[in-house]
C-alpha cells in the first residue's frame, strides 16, 4: 500500500510535465507511438482522474480545428483514447462536435468516434443521432450533408448491444410516428439504413415497423409515403425466407386497416407498389399454418379494393397462381372460402 501512495505521490510530483508529454505522444505522426500514448492516458487518468482529461482533450479538439495533417492526427488520437477510457471521454467530446450546425469536419469526426464508442453510445444515442439528423434536416449544402449522412450510418452500424438496439428502434420508431412530415420520412428513412448496415436482431420490433411502414404508405405526405415504401422494401429483403410467414397475420391487418377499401392507397398504387408485400403474402400462402394462409388470402383481397388496377395488375399472375394450386390440395373451408375473395375478381377482370 505505501508502495502504491508512493507511485501516486511521484505521479502527482510531475503531472504537468506527465501531461504534456502524453498530449504530444498522441498527435505523433506514428500509430505505434499514439496507441502506446493511449494507453498511458489511461493509466494517467485513474491516478489524476479528471485533470488528466481536461488538460488532454480539449488540446485534441482544438488541434482538429486547425485544417490539414493536425487535424486528422489529433482525430487518430481521439479515436486511441477512446478505445481504451470512451466512458469517460465521449461525454466530454459531444458538446463540441454536435454544437449545431454541425460542420462537415465535425460529422466526419462523429463518424469515426462512434466507431469505438462502444457501449457509452448507449448512454448518449439520443444526443448524438438527435442532433445529427437535427443538422441534416435543416442542411442545404450537399457536401455537408453527406457527411452528416456517413456519420449517421455509421452510427447506426456501430449500435450492437441489446440495450443499444432497443433504445435506438424505440426512437426510430418514435420518429417515423412524429407529427412533423420531415421527421416521419427521416424516422423511415433511417430505419431503412439500419436495415442496411447492420445485421443485429431486431425480430421483436418486426411487428412494430410492419403496422407503421405500411399505415405510411398513406400518408397524405409524398416524401413520407416514398420513404416509407423505400424502407419496407429494405426490411423486406432483410428477412431470411422462412422467417416470411409469420408476419403475415400483422401484415394483413395493417392493409385491411389502411385507407378504406375501393380508395386507392399511394403507396400501393406506386409503380412496384407492392413488391416490398408481396414476398410475405407469398411465404403465407405457400408455407404459413391454417391461419397464416387464410390471413394471407384475405390480405390479396384487402390489397385489391386498394390498389390501382394498373399497379395490381403487375403481380396478379403471382399473387393468383399460389391461390388457385390451393384450390387443388386438401384445405380447410375457411381458407377455401378466403381464396374466392381475392380470385373471383381477378378472373372477370382479365
């Protein structure tokens, strides 16, 4: 014990020169050498505790401000830090590279940072993705919006723990549901991305996406309705085959809920207006139990009093084929019964 407030007391002793030398050997132009500076700021900042962060970071950040190689440098080293104490340096680095509007500099900063942020993401998802997509709903500069783009995705991908996705589709979903048009098409927008970069489980809010997804594709706001569609093609995709089937039932009550049947839904209407749909029905009627393919029978006919004829006409053949081979196999007679719904229809009108 004497020995150990002994190595604290000499740590003390020299702390400021201890410090700057630290804080030169992470802007050093060698990975080996920003890596091993890393990691004695870690050790630095168990015996001086916050000290050691407030004389290393904001240098950091200052050094970022200055264009060229300092900059990327003192990134490199930020990133080297907060692979070994993010904790406690993420919170400290937030207020600064998310101070609205946020610079083209700054996202690719957040975009790289996140990346080893780990699970003190968690605890700051709503800041950081709030006041990102607050930057890139107000940007008009193309380039900066790019960037805030990157830097979102790469949030997204970055998201891996259960805490982390739950807190994430809660507010995606969230989101999506807002009152604002703006933030319902980038609620959908986002969760379509996520869809796109990262693979984590998410099989307990597919219910969810379905009821909001598709009640989007008839909103009577086109960019929302186009977001929409564009995510539910995305999620569809996502989904192993086999896994299909059991969202059929979810899926053919959020069409029979949707519009009023004989009014056309836009985003049903849309040329390929179904396609993001069909794959589900399909995977009900030819592998779903008793209930999944009367329900997805049944979900044909809701989509045909809702869709206009020249964009159901596209999947008829499709749609109709599985449902007329059941008509030849031992069924029960409800499901018997929910195929003439949809078939009938479709035969006078061709």
């Amino acid at each position: 014990m004497c020995r150990v407030a002994a190595s604290k007391d000499a740590v003390e002793d020299h702390q400021d020169a201890i410090i700057s030398a630290v804080r030169s050997a992470l802007v050093d132009s060698n990975a080996t050498v920003r890596s091993a500076a890393a990691r004695t700021f870690d050790v630095m900042q168990q015996y001086l505790g916050a000290k050691a962060i407030d004389q290393t970071i904001p240098t950091l950040l200052e050094a970022m401000r200055d264009p060229g190689e300092t900059s990327e440098t003192a990134l490199k080293a930020l990133q080297e830090v907060m692979s070994v104490r993010a904790n406690t340096v993420f919170p400290v680095l937030i207020p600064t590279l998310t101070a609205q509007p946020i610079t083209a500099f700054n996202a690719r900063a957040l975009g790289a940072l996140v990346k080893v942020a780990g699970s003190a993401l968690n605890r700051r998802l709503d800041s950081v993705l709030g006041a990102l997509v607050k930057s890139l709903e107000k940007e008009t500069n193309e380039e900066v919006k790019g960037e805030i783009q990157s830097a979102i995705e790469s949030l997204l991908e970055s998201v891996s723990e259960e805490e982390g996705i739950h807190q994430l589709q809660m507010l995606l979903i969230s989101w999506a549901k807002d009152k604002n048009p703006t933030r319902r098409a980038t609620g959908c927008n986002l969760f379509g991305t996520f869809c796109q970069v990262n693979s984590s489980d998410t099989s307990d809010y597919r219910v969810d996406w379905i009821r909001i997804l598709v009640s989007s594709l008839d909103d009577s706001v086109e960019e929302v309705v186009t977001a929409a569609w564009e995510a539910m093609d995305i999620f569809t995709k996502s989904i192993e085959k086999d896994e299909l089937d059991v969202l059929v039932v979810p899926l053919r009550r959020a069409i029979e809920g949707t519009g009023s049947p004989g009014k056309t839904v836009p985003g049903f209407s849309r040329p390929k207006g179904l396609q993001p749909i069909v794959p589900i029905i399909l995977a009900g009627v030819l592998s779903g139990t008793q209930e999944q393919k009367e329900q997805a029978t049944l979900a044909i006919g809701d989509l045909a009093q809702r869709t206009s004829e020249q964009a159901i006409k596209v999947y008829i053949i499709q749609l109709t084929g599985p449902l007329i081979r059941i008509l030849t196999v031992p069924v029960s007679p409800q499901i018997k019964s929910a195929v003439y719904v949809p078939l009938l229809p479709s035969i006078y009108s061709s």
